[in-house]
C-alpha cells in the first residue's frame, strides 16, 4: 500500500520541536557567552560563542553560594517527594478502596480534590502569619505545606491507579492472613511503583522549581533555595543575562537527571492512573 504523510501533522511537530528547542538553544548560546558577545541582533544572537569558556558556570556559583542553595533545594524536594509518596500512597489507598462503599469517603475525597482550585495567592498571606506564629517558618514548614499543596492531584492519580489493580490479589493476602497494613505494603505498595515514579517527578518539578513558598517563608532567614538564589541576578537596572543562564543551567541537570532515569514509569502511571 502507498504510504501517505500527515503533512499538517507533521508541521505542527516541527513548529513544536522548534518552539522548545529553540529558547534552550538560546540559553546555552547565552551562557557560554562572555557579556561583550552579547548583541540585540538576531544572527549574533544565534551566534556560536567565540570562547567555550566555563567561566560563567564559575562565577554564577560563587554569586549564589551554589552548594548551599542546592543542598536546601535538594533537602526540600527530597523530603515532599518521600512523605509525598509515603502520605499520598496510603489516603489514595484508604480513600480509592472505600469510595463505592461509603458516601462519607466520597464526600473526603471530593473535598481534598478540590485543593487544586484554590489559587495560591489567595493562601499566601494566611500561610505566611499561620507557619510564624507556629514557629514553622522553616525548611520543616516549607516542606509541610508542599505536602499539603500536592496532595490533591497525588490522590486523585492514586486513586485513579488502584482501579487497574485487581481486589483479587488483596483477598488473596487476607485468605493468607495479611491484615490491611501488610497487604498494603507487600501487595499494593509494588504494583504502584510506575505511580510512584510519575508522583515523584510532578513533585520534585514543582518543588525544585518553584519560587513563592520559600519566597515568603523563608525570606530572612538565609536559607536559600536555588530559584531564590538565581533572583541575585535580577536588579533595579537590569539583569546578567549570562551568569543568569549559566545558574539556569546548573539548577536544570539535576531534575533533568532524576526525570531521565524514571521516564521509563511516567508515561504507564499517566497513562493507568487516569480517571474514567
């Protein structure tokens, strides 16, 4: 049979491609660049740099005290991702299990779900006074309501996955004499690993990247994350485009990294733990 080409389709991939590619190419071009090089013409913009120099890279750490920033970023993701996985888990297991049998877990999960309409700009000033006067505002208070803030899209995707798990295999551990919590962590617990995976790369891209939550919380308190760290390059008169790239960068390997190596999960967690 004559094989035919989506031309439109095919378009709209290269347009796509293009669309992402491009402003990463522009900032490894931008990066490497020495501030002399730079230029508001377009074929200079795209130039190659005439010195592949890591100078940049060098100074852009010095400027946020790197190694402390990202120990605090990595700190911070690394904690909500675990008691992300550990809390989420265990209510998407509690709460997917018992909503065709009792309203009131209906009610629970419909109301924890609807967390992800809340603007966090309608919380900010709230938070902000509710984790001082609790004398959590702190990394262990930051990580706190990163827990809470991911907690309804985390259990609507657990929720979503048990339902391709079969009741057969937790009947099986009860006949076997499993009580809940072991059936959970021996049974449920391994099969939901691709979930597991999506959940911990949502959560650790939101955590790393974000800015408010430790912009208002941990303002003053010396404990910058890297997204705090990189706003050093933002001033009243202008911003170092080349350092600030070169920090962009750095902050970008290491979640870059971490999705890499759970790729292979993400896309059949997405994919099962949609809601019919």
């Amino acid at each position: 049979m004559r094989k035919t080409v989506n031309w439109t389709a095919t378009v709209l991939l290269l347009l796509g491609c293009t669309a992402i590619f491009f402003p990463l190419y522009m900032a490894v071009m931008i990066a490497f660049k020495q501030p002399a090089e730079m230029t508001n013409d377009i074929l200079g913009a795209l130039a190659l740099p005439a010195d592949w120099s890591l100078s940049n890279f060098a100074e852009a750490m010095r400027v946020t005290d790197f190694w402390h920033s990202f120990g605090n970023s990595l700190l911070l993701t690394v904690s909500t991702v675990l008691l992300a996985i550990f809390l989420h888990g265990l209510a998407g297991f509690a709460i997917g299990r018992s909503v065709g049998s009792s309203r009131i877990y209906t009610v629970i999960y419909l109301y924890i779900v609807s967390g992800m309409f809340v603007p966090f700009a309608i919380l900010m000033m709230p938070l902000v006074k509710q984790t001082a006067q609790l004398g959590m505002a702190n990394r262990l208070g930051v990580v706190a309501l990163y827990t809470v803030f991911f907690m309804p899209l985390n259990l609507m995707l657990y929720k979503g996955y048990l339902t391709n798990i079969p009741l057969a295999l937790e009947e099986a551990a009860r006949v076997d004499g499993a009580g809940t919590w072991k059936t959970y962590w021996s049974v449920v617990f391994p099969i939901m690993k691709p979930m597991h995976a999506t959940v911990a790369v949502l959560t650790a891209m939101s955590t790393w990247n974000d800015v408010m939550t430790p912009l208002v919380i941990l303002s003053g308190t010396g404990q910058n994350t890297l997204p705090l760290a990189q706003l050093n390059f933002q001033t009243q008169f202008g911003t170092n485009y080349n350092l600030a790239f070169a920090s962009y960068l750095l902050a970008l390997i290491p979640i870059l990294l971490f999705y890499l190596v759970c790729q292979k999960q993400i896309l059949n967690g997405v994919v099962n733990g949609a809601v019919k």
